[in-house]
C-alpha cells in the first residue's frame, strides 16, 4: 500500500513537473498571457519550411497543460485580431507544430470560433465547388479551390473523448483548409491551374 502510494506520489509529481507536454522551444513561443502571436508567412524562409511541415498529435496529457490553455487562447487573439482577422486558424500559423485548429463555426448560432484537437476528416461529400480563399499564411493571394461541401471529421474533445461530426457548407471548407495545414498543405497548392487562367482571361 505504502508503495503504491509512493509511485501515486511520483505520478503526480511527474504530471505538473517532468515529462512537459511542450518542448522548450515551443513553450518560449507559446508565453504566456493573451496577446496575438506572430504569423508564420510564406514569404519568410524559416517560416515557409515550417508551414510545409508535418504537426504532431496532441496526447491527453498536453491538451489539459497550462501551456495549451495558453495557446488557444493565443491562437483566438492572433485570428481575431482586426489586422489579419480570419475565420480559421491552425498551429503551424503561429509556429507551433501540433494537430490543435480554431474554426469558426458559422453554422452555429452567434458564430463562435472553437477548437479542434486532432482533427481527421473521415469522409468526403461527393458534392464539390469552387470557392475564394485566403490565408493568413499567404498575403496578398486569393484563389479559388475545389472543394467537398460536406464533410464528417473525427477530433478529440477537452476530455481528449473522441467525436466524429458531420460539418457542411462554408464551416466544412474552413475544416479542410486548417485540417490542410496540419499536414504542410497550402491552399494555394490545390488551386487549379485551367480555373486561374480561366478567371485571368
Ligand atoms: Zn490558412
């Protein structure tokens, strides 16, 4: 019994102490408070390698850190802020190389922006249109993409529980363009080429 509860003691002291959820490095971007975040931009060359990167998944024990807490609320100022207001968000946008996305959701009364842990989409619609978008991560460019106008994703709650949710119109092309940046995909990479020219002429 006394054994158990040393290794209990040891548990505990090892979940706010050692074996941090977030790297130091990402810590130091993360901070602390509620001010925006920078925006990792295409046009900067260590920030471009790192938008084209792969996001690690988060684990039950990082999404209930203080540091996650830190970051979405980060996050929300950065996409909120009348500078570079967005409807969308991801990780790699402010420099942090794990699966967490904020969408807003406009299907939803009062269109509030909420996050996403892991976010998988499991099934596309097979109804598919084009659509202008943007993207923090890409000044100055806009262009029209195809895309799934219904989609089911798979994502992790706070409880890190998992949900699946079938998203459609508007809100499900946000999924996909944040969902896409998870995995260092850029809007700009699934524009068509023959629809450019055709909107050029
Ligand atoms: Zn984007």
């Amino acid at each position: 019994m006394k054994f158990l509860f040393a290794i209990l003691m040891i548990l505990t002291l090892c979940n706010s102490g050692c074996n941090n959820p977030f790297t130091a490095a990402e810590r130091k971007i993360i901070g602390t408070g509620n001010d925006m975040m920078r925006v990792t931009t295409i046009d900067n060359e260590a920030d471009s390698t790192l938008l084209r990167r792969t996001s690690r998944p988060l684990r039950k024990k990082d999404i209930l850190s203080e540091e996650f807490t830190t970051l979405c609320r980060r996050m929300l100022s950065t996409v909120q802020n009348p500078e570079n207001e967005g409807v969308g968000i991801a990780a790699p946008q402010v420099g942090i190389l794990r699966r967490v996305v904020a969408v807003q959701r406009f299907d939803k009364p009062g269109e509030p922006f909420e996050f996403y842990v892991n976010p998988k989409i499991v099934e596309y619609g097979e109804e598919m249109e084009y659509s202008g978008e943007g993207c923090l991560s890409v000044p100055e460019q806009s262009g029209d993409v195809l895309r799934s106008q219904s989609i089911k994703i798979e994502y992790r709650d706070s409880n890190f529980d998992l949900r699946t949710e079938a998203i459609e119109g508007f809100t499900a092309i946000i999924f996909q363009h944040e969902i896409d940046h998870l995995d260092g995909i850029l809007f700009i990479d699934r524009m068509d080429d023959d629809k450019e020219e055709y909107f050029e002429e």
